[in-house]
C-alpha cells in the first residue's frame, strides 16, 4: 500500500493539470472607455480586442464578466485560468502575473471642476492640498500614496469615484481624457464642465491584457502569438483608438 501512494499522487497531479487546462478562461475587466456594458454584454474596443486575441488563439471557451476593479483585480491574483485588461503594467505587479501584449499608452490628468476657480495646480506637491478622488487598488492610488498624497478618498469604481467630484465630496480625480470623455457622456455631464489642471507625466503608463499565475503556459503562449499578429497587422492600435 505504500509503495501505491507516489503512483496515486502523480495520477491526482496529472487529473487536476488536466482539469486546470480544460477549464475556460475567466475574462475579468471593469467599467472604462475600453470595457462597459451595453444591452446586457461586456464590450467596448478593449473587449473586442481581447475577444479577437482569444479566438485567433483557438481558445474560444472563455466567459467575459465585469467588476469593479479590486475585486477583477482579486479574482485574477488568486484563481488560475483568468485573463484581466486593461491592466497597467508595473514593477510590484510584474512578477504576480503572466503578461501577454501592450494594448496602449495613456497618461492621466488632474481634472477639477471649471466651477471651482479656487483650484490651483502647477506640481504634485500644490495636487496634495486638495482631496483627491481615487478607485481602489487602481495603479492611481497607488502613486499617489507613494508620492506622498494623504488626502484620498476611495471609490469602488470609476463613475462612484466621479459622482464625488460632482457632489464636492472631492476636489481633484486623476483619469486619462478618453475615460474622462466617456464618463461625462455617461453622466449626462458636458465634457466642458471639466478642466485638466495637472498632467500626471510622471506615471504614464502602459495598459496589458495579463493572464493569472496558475493559468498554463501553453495558454499564454497561445494568446501572446495571437496578439503579435494583430498588433504586427496594426488591428490593435486601431481598435483601441475606437470611441465606442
């Protein structure tokens, strides 16, 4: 009998890798100008992307769901077969996942509201006189604490973390201009209404779509092959240029 159990374990080994690889994929986003949810689907131009990435893999078994950013963030840190984006790509995120392509480049700016003329922002240093407005366990937040900001106020997503400039619960959100643009039009607010005192130049960053840790490496290898052609066909910056 104990001579059985090292034979037993590599079956159950073998049964669960095979399980593991047989599993669909987990595709996991938040609300952006790049993923949303219209008449009941995820898509935008980042959805579509990832969409067509994983279907010129072959690896058309995956479902498209979307959270607020901690817990996408959460679910694809901890469970394996998991694909998330638009994910900015950082040295404390490096080693925690298996990144597949460059979606694109954004820089975030400071906005206020145009109505609040006492607002000045020429540096980092004059931003952390204000509350600043920030999503949970975003890459944002986390600059900022490292710059030294104190004054932040979390939301668990991007249009709660804009209703509180609206309502003057705080006085800054840092946001690129595409996402700025799109949550005005979702809000009914006039793009104009908002002014961009601050380009946060310092963390301009890349967005990836990254697979979780414990998903195969076939399977990122797959995806990544399937990305570099569109992006070598220029379908990639295309679609994430797209408005809608």
């Amino acid at each position: 009998m104990l001579r059985r159990l090292p034979f037993l374990a590599v079956l159950l080994l073998a049964v669960f890798c095979l399980k593991s690889q047989a599993q669909g994929i987990e595709v996991v986003t938040e609300d952006s100008s790049y993923s949303y949810l219209r008449d009941g689907k995820v898509t935008g131009p980042g959805s579509r992307l990832v969409e067509e990435t994983l279907n010129g893999a072959g690896l058309t078994d995956y479902h498209v769901a979307l959270y607020p950013w901690a817990r996408a963030y959460d679910i694809a840190l901890l469970e394996p077969n998991v694909l998330i984006y638009p994910i900015v790509r950082t040295p404390d995120r490096e080693a925690h996942f298996k990144w597949v392509g460059e979606m694109a480049r954004v820089t975030s700016l400071f906005y206020k509201l145009r109505e609040q003329t006492g607002i000045t922002v020429q540096s980092l240093e004059d931003a952390k006189r204000y509350s600043v407005g920030v999503v949970r366990d975003d890459s944002r937040q986390t600059y900022l604490q490292q710059q030294g900001f104190t004054r932040m106020v979390v939301s668990a997503n991007n249009m709660g973390n804009f209703h509180k400039l609206l309502n003057g619960q705080v006085q800054l959100v840092a946001m690129p201009e595409r996402d700025a643009r799109l949550i005005c039009a979702d809000a009914n607010i006039a793009f104009s209404d908002l002014e961009a005192v601050y380009s946060l130049d310092g963390m301009a960053t890349s967005l990836y779509m990254a697979f979780s840790l414990s998903t195969p490496d076939d399977t990122v290898t797959k995806a990544s092959a399937a990305f570099d052609q569109l992006k070598a066909s220029g379908l990639v910056a295309r679609r994430m240029n797209e408005e809608h």
